[in-house]
C-alpha cells in the first residue's frame, strides 16, 4: 500500500484524526512512525509500544466501538527542528450522544524520511471543567 | 537565582524528578522553559500551560502534599535533535505505604540557549497491570 507523505506536522494530524473518527486502521497505521519506540496511551489504557502492539490496539478498538467524532479545542505547538509536539482538548462525540468528557492528548510527531510521521499519542481525560482558573481537579494522583 | 544547565535532556530528567521528590519548587522551576507554550497534566487534572500555571499547582501540591519517591520503569526515548521525548512508568511511594497505582509519564525536552528544559510533563494513571500483554485496560474512554 503506498503510504500517505504529510509535508508538515498539522497534515499528519489531521490524518490522525480523519483516520480515527473513519475508523480507518491502514489510514491510522500510515501516520505512524515505523519504529519500536513509538508509544501510545489510549485514555485509562496500558502504555502500548512499537508499531504491533500499537496496530493491534486501533484494530479491536475500530472494530468494537462506535464511530467517534473530535472537535479539537486550544492547541499547543512546541516545535523543534525534527520534533513537534501538539497539545490539544478532543471534545469526542458518538452519533447523537452528547459530547463526551474531554480528553487531553499529547501529540508528537518526528519528521523521517517519508515525511512527518506520529511518534507519540498519549490521551487521557480531563477534569470536567478544564477552563477553570487553574485549580486542580477532583482527583490527582501525584 | 542561578539555575542549573543542564547538557543533556537525561539530565533535566534527574533533575525534574530530584526537585519532585524533595518537594523543591525553585529547583522543579529551573528544569522548565521558561516558555508560555509548556504544558503540564497532572493525572486527573487539568491541562496547566505557561510557566505561571505550572509553578502555582507545583507550589500547592508540595505545600499540600507528603514526600513522595520515585522509581522509574521501562523509560523509552525518542530524539530529534532539539527535542526529545522520554515515556517512562513511575512507581510511586509516599512515607512507609505501600506503592501507589503506576503513573505514565510522557516527558518531552527542548534545547534551549541554556541548555536542555522540559517543555511537556504529561501523567496518566496506568492500569493495574502495565505488563499485560497488549490488551487493553479496564477502562478507555476512547
């Protein structure tokens, strides 16, 4: 399959996202880095690692759920020469549900050979009310 | 204040994990750019960005909270050549408790003119048991 080339961080993930709310696994594995470090943390989830573990994930993910709309709120960019990193808020809908709580996801993409390609993808769910005045949420861990 | 240079992103990272443990704010505060595009998540909170918000939950949780020591697991890298990404699992511990639920940290590091800084420290509670074989957690909210 020839594979998508994203000319800059911002096409990758936009990528990521279309592939994602499609459901689409070959689109979604063709943003990511073809390499054993890359890593993935899904909301909740284990840390998964390298391109097999990460593939399988998004395949039983894809299969078992129900088709997923993001809308992307207050982005970040950290951009090095090689590096980039995206922060962003997915507000996540299912068909008619309302919106989900949001979830926070850090995106780092490497530029390669072949293009801007995902590195990082960790997602994990925010306080309810993440435009509050700097106050920590109900729960932290730390 | 003088603040530390630190030459390799490895050593902004014992550094940042040094400040944790001895709950020392200037020196937690000497391991980030001073940059308004940083971005912390705490597990369970909210996005904090810009130096301000970052170093007024760090001011609350160590005035707040007990000592708390460190133990990483698993780290992984990724290197561009200004920026870096580090995964690790934390494992941590508070006084004479027992070992709290994992934590994955996505800890992401710039060169700057003053050496190399964190620009991303993003923490998520794991899952109970993080060595599973790729399957998914009890609970993803994607």
């Amino acid at each position: 399959m020839k594979r998508a080339v994203f000319t800059t961080p911002q096409e990758a993930e936009t990528a990521f996202y279309e592939a994602f709310e499609k459901s689409d696994l070959d689109a979604m594995m063709g943003v990511w880095a073809d390499d054993d470090e890359i890593v993935c943390v899904h909301p909740g989830g284990p840390r998964l690692s390298g391109i097999e573990q990460i593939r399988e994930a998004w395949r039983r993910m894809f299969a078992a759920g129900p088709t997923l709309r993001f809308k992307l709120r207050e982005p970040h960019a950290m951009n090095g020469m090689t590096v980039v990193v995206h922060s962003v808020y997915e507000q996540i809908s299912a068909g008619g549900d309302s919106p989900r709580q949001p979830i926070i996801a850090t995106n780092v993409y490497m530029r390669t050979e072949s293009g801007w390609r995902m590195i990082v993808h960790h997602a994990s769910p925010a306080p309810a009310a993440p435009e509050s005045d700097g106050k920590r949420g109900p729960k932290t861990l730390h």
